[in-house]
C-alpha cells in the first residue's frame, strides 16, 4: 500500500535531516555506525529495499551535492546527487542481497557481508565480489495536493541497471532526476 504524503511536520524534520546528513556527516546518518561499529554486527542478509513509492522532499533538499542517507534505515535507498541531477540507489549487494552500507570518510558503501565496495555512484570496485553496480530506483516529480508542493517520488520497485534492457538501463530517463 503507497505511503501517505508526508505532512508538512514530517517532511520539513526529514528536509532538516537531509540537509544535515551533508553538511555534517560525522553527527548523523548512517555513516558514523557503519564506521564505528564491527561489520558483522551490521550484517543485514536480507535487504529491507521498500516495497513501494515514498516520497523524499522537494528538489531544493537535494541540491548540494552529496550522498543522502536520510531513508537508508527505514527503505534501503541512498540519494546520491551531484547538484544538478539525482539518483536513487537501491542499497542492495548485487553480489548476495546483503544491505550495504555508506562509509562517509572512504566516500564508499561497502557490504559487510563480502566486503564488496562501491563508489558514490553505485559502481563496483575492482576485485570486489559483487561483478555489477548497485541498481537505481524509479524517480519522479509529484504533486502533494495537501500542500500544493512538487516532491520527489522515489519508486523502489521500478529498479534500473547497468546492463538492462532499454527500459530498464541507467541511461533511462526515468532513473535520474534532474534537478535544474
Ligand atoms: S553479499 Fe555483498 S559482497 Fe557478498
């Protein structure tokens, strides 16, 4: 069942959060755990990838460049943007499913399953088990009719890959969004 818009309460906290995720990354979000913590007590067999749409904040949460882990712990996706465009990374090993984790000083999620790691963009590093980038979520622009804003939808189960079908590739319009 789709989430409900978020009210206005919830979503300026989550636009709080996001923004602080950035601009002070050692304070919040999950980056701080995963550095701090033994990955094995971090391990996540099993993904917690959202099983429908949910709504992120309006464009102007995203534009400083930076890794979002505001929805990590609740859907399992990172919201990477560059300022001008964003995407939506399913946190999910392409290697077994385990949940990855962002690592804010190496700039890098990595798995505590198997070790793969991947950079900001999702992509797998050399030598890493996991042979293909993390997939990306469905993004959209939708109408809040209780508050008459434009919000991002992030829409986890319409995943993108790096060697999709046309319909299903990075390169699809849909698995970018661009925020100018
Ligand atoms: S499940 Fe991620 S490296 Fe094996």
């Amino acid at each position: 069942m789709p989430e409900p818009p978020m009210t206005r309460r919830s979503f300026n906290h989550a636009l709080t959060g996001a923004v602080l995720t950035v601009s002070l990354p050692p304070l919040v979000g999950c980056d701080n755990d995963a550095d701090s913590a033994p990955h094995s007590t971090r391990k996540r067999a099993k993904s917690r990838l959202a099983t429908a749409p949910f709504i992120v904040g309006p464009i102007e949460a995203y534009r400083q460049p930076g890794v979002y882990t505001d929805f990590w712990a609740e859907s399992d996706v990172y919201l990477v943007s560059t300022g001008r465009s964003l995407i939506a990374l399913a946190a999910v090993c392409t290697h077994l499913g385990c949940t990855v984790h962002w690592l804010n000083e190496q700039q890098a999620f990595q798995c505590p399953c198997h070790e793969s790691r991947f950079d900001a963009n999702g992509v797998n590093q050399p030598g890493a088990k996991a042979k293909t980038p993390l997939q990306r979520c469905a993004l959209r622009l939708v109408n809040d009719p209780q508050t008459d804003q434009t919000l991002i939808e992030v829409d986890p189960t319409r995943l993108f890959t790096a060697d999709g079908p046309p319909q299903r590739h990075f390169d699809h319009a849909d698995a970018r969004l661009e925020l100018v």
